[in-house]
C-alpha cells in the first residue's frame, strides 16, 4: 500500500514540474504524438503498397481508435 502511495505522490509532483510527462503515466490513456499520427495517415492515403496502408491502419486504430475517434482526434490537432 505504501507503495501505491509513492507511486501516485510521485506522479503529483511530476506533474507539477513536467505536466507532459505525468500526463504519460496517468492510465493508459495517452495520445499518441501529432506528428506519429500525420505520418500514419499519410502512409494510409499514399501510393505505397497495400501492406504498409492496412498497417498504418492498424496502428491507427490501436492508437488513437476507431474511425469516430481518429477524426475526433484530426479535428482536436487541427490535421486535415
């Protein structure tokens, strides 16, 4: 239990000095960076072959989610 504790006074105080950073460990509800997800989507509507389209899909949709929630996150970061 004590344990636990520390665990989560060390997340509050990371938090105060480096918001970013204790964003990370807080769930596992973390965003994936603005720039990963341009590069996923460009792979998904490129030219390249149909194996590296499906999986920056696939990275997509483990990431950020489904359908609803890529374009939520588009719309959030301002990516067209």
């Amino acid at each position: 239990m004590q344990s636990l504790l520390r665990y989560h006074f060390n997340i509050l105080m990371m938090g105060k000095f480096f918001p970013a950073l204790a964003a990370m460990f807080v769930g596992n509800m973390m965003e994936p960076p603005v720039v990963l997800v341009k590069t996923w989507l460009s792979l998904a509507w490129s030219n390249e072959d149909q194996d590296i389209k499906e999986r920056a899909l696939k990275m997509l949709e483990e990431k950020v989610g489904d359908h609803k929630a890529i374009a939520a996150y588009m719309e959030k970061h301002g990516i067209r």
